[in-house]
C-alpha cells in the first residue's frame, strides 16, 4: 500500500482511500455502531437532507470520537471516506495500523505541501460516487457554542467537484462520558460553486 510522505510527493494508497464497502468497511460499521450506542446515547438527525452521493458532509469538530459518531448513526451505503487525519506512519503504533487496516481516510498534510495529491484523492472519491467528511474548523473547538473559522476546505473540494455540501452539526461530544447523549445533526444540502465558495462557506456555519 502506498502510503503518502511527508513531502507530499507519494500518492495516496487505493486502499486507504478505497470507497467501495469492502468486508473491512462493514466490519468497521457494525463494531463501531455496536460500541458506540453502549456507550454513548447517539440520535441522529436530518438523514433524510442526504443527497444522491457524491457530496460532502462538512462538520463541526470537538472530539476525536466525531467520524465514529457520524459513522453509528450514518448508512452502510454510500461508504463515508474522511480528511484526515494529518499524516501519520500507519505501519507503526496500534491507533495507526488499525486506521490503515481499514482506510477510508485521506490524510494531509497541515502545511497543505501535498494539495494538488489530496485533491486528486478527493476527486476519486467522488468520481466513484462516494461521499466525503470533513470537519469544517480544521483542528477540535473548545466550546460547542462557539464556531471557530471555517477552513477553505470546508467548501472549497465541493466547489471544484460541483458537489453539494450537506452540514453537520455533532452537539455533546465536547465532553463525553457513559451514556452521555450526544445529537448529529444534518441540514439541507448546500450547492456550491467557484464563485460562491465564501458564501457556502457562511451557510455551513449557520
């Protein structure tokens, strides 16, 4: 599998960045939805505002648990591939191996080297019908009240693909603990475009 380097200069790995549901995908699903509604009260919200794939979910960010939120409540089908996390060896540490086992992730690059490779992962994704996950602030909030600033990656994939963006808010997953209730929440889909991107970009926040 190849995996992308620091330099940016190495393509994202098919496999990481696979979007068909493969064994290892529906083996994700169901332990993560298994292990995610023991522990936590999760209600999903909005699940009908989803569009025909591709589109993008842009979301808020407060917790490493919020891509296993979104996937507990989100369908098997179409297979949710997310951006991120910033690149990391997935060949050495138990967190890593077990992300690269499964993939459907396209790491990155903070100081944003590797564009033009992430933007081609992205494009696969969605030329094969997939949907992408973003979290919209870029790094974890500290307060669910308060929106830190919307990244260009918000909007600005679906801009260049012409897909839709469908926002998602994840309320109570700031501070987590047994059977806390945490809310994902999807709105109406957004259409974007290149001319519009500041003003999808507003929408998503809203």
């Amino acid at each position: 599998m190849t995996q992308p380097s620091a330099s940016g200069g190495r393509e994202i790995g098919a496999h990481l960045l696979g979007v068909n549901v493969t064994w290892r995908y529906r083996l994700e699903w169901i332990g993560v939805r298994a292990i995610v509604k023991l522990l936590f009260r999760v209600r999903g919200e909005g699940l009908e505002h989803w569009p025909p794939a591709p589109f993008q979910i842009s979301s808020n960010h407060h917790s490493g648990w919020d891509p296993l939120l979104v996937m507990a409540i989100s369908p098997l089908r179409p297979r949710v591939t997310w951006f991120g996390p910033k690149e990391v060896d997935f060949s050495r540490g138990f967190r890593n191996r077990l992300m690269g086992f499964f993939g459907g992730m396209i790491p990155f690059n903070p100081s944003k080297s590797n564009l033009g490779s992430s933007v081609k992962a992205v494009q696969r994704v969605f030329d094969a019908g997939g949907v992408l996950a973003i979290a919209a602030e870029g790094t974890l909030g500290f307060r669910e009240s308060e929106l830190l600033p919307l990244q260009d990656g918000a909007t600005v994939f679906a801009a260049l693909s012409g897909v839709p963006v469908v926002p998602c808010a994840i309320v109570g997953s700031s501070t987590l603990w047994w059977r806390k209730s945490v809310v994902v929440r999807f709105g109406a889909p957004i259409a974007v475009t290149r001319e519009g991107g500041r003003d999808a970009r507003a929408a998503v926040a809203e």
